[in-house]
C-alpha cells in the first residue's frame, strides 16, 4: 500500500503532474524522493536553474537531480543535473542580529534552501528551461543513469561510488583510444592518494569487464616512492567483508594483481646482481643495461635528460658521440662489455673515459664531437658527462654475469613494476626515457593488438612545460600518438600546471585529488566548477573528482581501499615467485613444500 504523498507513475498511464504532491513519487521500476521545485526567484536557463528544497527534504553536493515539464506539440522533456552548490537563508530577515528575534519567535521568518544546479542532459535535447515551480526529484535507477550518460556506455569501467552510495563509472571508449585516451591525476603528494586511485583504475580495467581481452593488456608502472607498490600481488591484512561489499557493488573482486613483475636496481657495489630492494626479498629481479647495449642503442642522450638541456649548443656532441659509439663499438665477451674504439670497456667510468678522451684529442675530436665544435662546448659536455658517473654506474654494467631475466620487459606479466625510489633523480629520469623508448618502439613493432597502459608519477618532472629533453619527446609522442599505438599514459602530478600543455590537453580523463588553493585557482583546473575548486583544498584522502567527456560536470567519487598490500605491515602471504623471477628459471613456479616458509597454511582471508 502507499502512503499519503505517494503517486504512482505506469509506462502505460500519463504522467501525472500533481502540484500539491510532497515526498515521494513511485516510478515504474524505482523510488524518486521528490526534493522541491524548480525556484522562481532565480532565474532558470537550460544550462542552470535552482530548486527550492522542501522543508522535509534535502540536497547536498554532487547530489543528481531531475525534472520534467510539458511542451505543446513535443511531449514532455526531462531535464537531469547536479547539485553545484547548496544555500540557505533566513527569508524574511533584514539584519544580521535578526536570527535571534526570530529564534525566539519575535520575528516571522523561515529558513530557506536553495540549491544550484548544473544541467548535464536534457532528453530530448529541446534546450527549454525548466519551468519554476516543477517538481524536482533526486534521480535514481534508470534516471540517475541517463543523467549521467551510464546508459549510453556500453563498456563501463567502475572508478567508485558517489555521494549517494551508488557506483560511478568512465566510459571505456575514451580510455583504450576508441574515441580518446589517456588519464591525467592531479593533487597534492600523500594526501591526494593518486597512485592508489591509479592502481584502483588499472585494477578495474583487468578485472570489471570492460576491456575485451584484458589478459592482453598490460600494465608499466614506475615506483618513485618507497616499495609500497612491490606488494601488489599480495593480499591485504586489512581486507574485511565490508571492503569486500564495496568491491562487489563496483563488480569487482577483492583481490590483488594476478600477474605481476617486479624490478629494481642492482645493490650498489655488488657483483652478483642482488636487486636494491629491504621490504620484499623474493620475486624481485634486478635491472641494468650492459655498455655494449648503450653503446648500440643510442642511449646516451637519456644520460642527459634535463629540461634545459635541449636548448644548449652540447646537444649537437651529444648526438654525434652517440652516433660514433654505435659505429664503433663491438660487444666483447659475455658480460655485456664492448671494445669502444679498440678499448675494451667492462665500466661505465671506462667508458665516460674513452668519450672524453676522444672529444679532447686533436686528432679525434672533429670525427667525434664535430668538426667545427669549440673548445667550450666540448668542455661542458665532458662536465655533465663526469657529473653523471655516480648516477649511473650502477644501471650500465658490463662486469656482472648477464642473463635475459634482468631486462625489463611486459612481455611476461600482465603488470610490470620498476622501482627506481632508490636511484637519484638523474637515475630515474634515465631508466623512465630509456624504459618507455623501447616499450614504445616494442608496441609500435607489434601492432595495436593489445594495449599497453604506462602508469607514471611526477609528470611535472619529466614533462615539465618549459624546455625539451628526450624524455619529454617520449612522452609527448604517446600524449600526441599512442592511441594508435595502444599505448595509454596514466600520468599523475602535483601541479598540472606545470606539465607539458599538450600532454594534459590529450587527456581525455581529468581526475584531481586534494589540491594547493593557488593550485586550485590555475587555468588548468577550469573544468572544475567553482564551488569544486574549494571543495578540491579539504578533500579528504580517497575523494576525487572525475571529469570525462560525456558529462559535463565533473563528479565525485570515493574509491574502496586497496585489496592488495600497500606496504610490507599489510601483506598477507607474499607470493614466492612473480613472473619476473620465473624467466631465468623455467621451473620456478612449482609448488616445493619444504621451501615454502607458509607451509600449507591457508591465506589470512
């Protein structure tokens, strides 16, 4: 039976229109709560009106909304939004001190909201305004979901839920390069949670469905922060039946990463290749490039990797010593050394050694930095050359025992993570150019068969807006031509607006987490509505706000902690082996009971 208040709306009745109606409108298939009207105090256009909320209700921000109105010779027209702002007054008082009088009954006034809407769609797109005093209702079921186009995404990937408890999806159209690509993530460092949010995104997009043939995708993340993310494959202590609900209501499982790879630095001054890692001490393999591959593979200008490098005259020495290491360099032995120029060169040192010798030497200068070259620019060269000795004499190595497991590769696991949070900047500006560069060139050999999503903190630091490096270039070719090539940039920065604009404008996802209220105020954020902006600098860790082309305004989400460990106190049993350890040994993978320090003991959950 239905309450006083109560209408009931059949697809084979017409609609009733009810001025006196309050409370709640039954739907055919869902409950509407009827929430006020259309105000008439404020002017209503088809891009915004506002609704006088009733006094038994209320709107809160992010709320979805909706209202119809009859048109003759057209029919009816709905009108979806969302709450942008939420006001409230006394209507009736003049004066500040007037609240009093009126608390104690002196003064005849009420308070009164009103909330601010933002249209998202109108249905059929007859852009009229909605008429004040219309019945608004918050939008639920099917309305919610034409309101903001979930009805019209055929392939949903869940990013959290909404103010209202329900889930939030992106259209998978304008993340795997259909019809865009590339995710751009924004916020302030260890408050903004944007490498968890990403690592939430890149697990829905394995596991939501949406992605035909996930198990072709693949996945390069790059740790710049601690070894948080070398558990990625290990449960999380912290999982409960309640995280385990949110992740059921997103249609996800409450697992971690399957098939993961992880890689890190050899140990400095080691000669047996250990990874550089403390927390995990299985599965994790270590990486380097041996000097005969730099020296065939053109990679000395990631060596010189900063901004403003491109705009100096030694860039020109830069190339050409590159090119005459490709020339003249033969591998030597089995090791990874090469002979440069007849010198045999098994170090890094010994090979900066032979460069400097040769861009000095009168008689070899002209062939290597240039004929017409001064002095001066073959000396700052030399400077920055020497100065990137201690950088990077752990990373190109031709004296430790060479093997095919420790080259990084997404060939062999679905998500591939290289931690490089204990190399100096300089390190890690070389491993990122270096790393990219060939997974580009690898994915644009193989074809856009699969899709490769290339997950990158601090963007603001190897695409910086000013200046160039190759870096930069890298990036900016996957910003400007990776969705051909199957290859999606997930970059996430502290300020936007110090990263390459071409880079963010290809973006065709826009998320920020909390930020910096100068931050907040800059051009790049002009997505946001006012009233987010101010929202974004007291965003709580886990909020975001996601903005994509469908929908006009950018909604907030809460997105479920994560169900994989974030540092070593939440890893529940660590897996023995990960598919990078398993290249070098074919049999890796098999059970051994007696080696396996958990027994046959169950997981904790």
């Amino acid at each position: 039976m239905l309450g006083a208040g109560l209408s009931v709306r059949r697809a084979s009745l017409p609609r009733e229109e009810d001025p006196g109606a309050t409370g709640r409108t039954v739907d055919q298939e869902t409950l509407t709560t009827v929430v006020g009207r259309v105000a008439g105090t404020e002017d209503s256009t088809p891009l915004q009106f506002h609704v006088a909320i009733d006094p038994d209700a209320y709107l809160q921000l992010d709320d979805v909304v909706v209202t119809r109105r009859q048109l003759p010779g057209l029919g009816e027209v709905t009108s979806y939004g969302v709450v942008t702002q939420v006001s409230a007054r006394h209507e009736g008082a003049s004066f500040g001190s007037d609240v009093f009088l009126i608390s104690d009954g002196v003064l005849p006034a009420q308070v009164q909201e009103i909330a601010e809407i933002a249209t998202t769609r109108v249905e059929p797109e007859c852009y009229v305004p909605p008429k004040p005093g219309s019945q608004v209702s918050r939008a639920v079921g099917e309305d919610r979901a034409q309101a903001l186009y979930f009805d019209n995404m055929t392939r949903q990937v869940a990013v959290g839920l909404g103010r209202d408890g329900e889930p939030v999806y992106l259209n998978m159209d304008f993340l795997d390069g259909t019809r865009g690509a590339h995710v751009s993530i924004s916020g302030v460092s260890g408050v903004a949670t944007k490498t968890s949010f990403a690592l939430f995104l890149l697990h829905s997009i394995f596991r939501g469905g949406a992605l035909p043939n996930a198990h072709n995708a693949k996945a390069l993340v790059f740790s710049v922060k601690g070894e948080d993310l070398l558990f990625l494959d290990t449960p999380n202590r912290a999982l409960d039946e309640k995280l385990k609900a949110e992740y059921a209501k997103l249609g996800l499982p409450a697992e971690p990463f399957a098939s993961v790879g992880f890689y890190a630095p050899p140990t400095p001054s080691d000669t047996t290749g250990k990874p550089y890692v403390t927390g995990r001490t299985s599965g994790v393999g270590a990486f380097w490039w041996t000097i005969a591959e730099f020296c065939a593979g053109d990679l000395l200008p990631y060596v010189f990797a900063d901004a403003e490098d491109e705009r100096n005259q030694y860039t020109m020495v830069i190339h050409q010593v590159a090119n005459r290491l490709r020339l003249d360099s033969t591998p030597a032995g089995k090791d990874g050394a090469a002979n440069v120029d007849g010198v045999l060169c098994r170090t890094y040192a010994e090979l900066i050694d032979v460069i400097c010798e040769r861009v000095t030497d009168e008689e070899t200068r002209a062939s290597w930095a240039g004929a017409v070259t001064g002095a001066g620019t073959v000396n700052a060269f030399i400077r920055r050359l020497r100065s990137s000795q201690r950088a990077l004499n752990g990373l190109i190595r031709g004296d430790l025992t060479d093997h095919a497991a420790r080259k990084l590769s997404t060939e062999n696991q679905q998500v591939t993570v290289v931690d490089i949070h204990n190399l100096v900047e300089r390190a890690q500006r070389f491993v990122v150019g270096v790393t990219l560069a060939a997974e580009t060139a690898r994915k644009e050999a193989a074809g856009p068969g699969g899709l490769l999503f290339t997950m990158l903190d601090e963007l603001n630091k190897y695409a910086p807006r000013e200046g160039s490096s190759p870096i930069k270039e890298v990036l900016l070719d996957i910003a400007e031509r990776g969705r051909s090539l199957g290859v999606i940039l997930i970059g996430a920065q502290q300020t936007a607006s110090e990263v390459e604009r071409r880079i963010v404008s290809n973006s065709s996802v826009r998320i920020v987490g909390r930020l910096d209220a100068a931050e907040a105020s800059r051009p790049e954020y002009g997505f946001l509505p006012a009233s987010q902006r101010v929202r974004a600098t007291l965003a709580t860790p886990g909020t975001m706000f996601v903005s994509q082309p469908e929908i006009p305004v950018p909604i907030a989400v809460g997105f479920p902690f994560p169900a994989w460990a974030t540092r070593l106190s939440e890893a529940g049993r660590i897996p023995a082996t990960t598919a990078a350890s398993k290249k070098s040994d074919p049999f890796a993978g098999l059970p051994t009971r007696g080696s396996d320090p958990f027994g046959d003991d169950p997981p904790p959950f």
